[in-house]
C-alpha cells in the first residue's frame, strides 16, 4: 500500500492511497470493497480532527476488545 499528499488548489490536499496484489476473484473484489470503506471511513476521521479536533475514532472499535 501507498499514500501520496499532493498540494491542491484553495490549501487544500489530495490524497491518493495505493493498494497492491489483490486477488482477481470474487474474494479479492470483497476484500478491495472493504478496504475502499475503510479509508474513505478512516480519511473521513482524519478530517474531523485535522479541521476540528474531533476524533471521531475514539471507542468505535471498543465492541471488538475481548
């Protein structure tokens, strides 16, 4: 996996991420569909404390700990 910064117009900033070697089947379409969630989910979160100091992270995953 890759993430690249780029300057944009207005101070703003593009990001481009990268994934590598999935599988050319219907797990690797499955898997690529999480992972697009994922950072779009994760970038989205990035934002919110970047812009606001909101960490909107914070206890998402706490149903996950054993």
């Amino acid at each position: 996996m890759e993430i690249f910064l780029e300057k944009g117009e207005n101070d703003s900033t593009i990001v481009k991420v990268i994934e590598h070697e999935m599988n050319d089947d219907e797990a690797g379409i499955k898997q690529l569909m999480g992972q697009t969630e994922g950072w779009a989910n994760f970038l989205a979160c990035l934002k919110a404390y970047l812009e606001y100091g909101i960490n909107l992270r914070k206890g998402a995953f706490d149903f996950m700990k054993p």
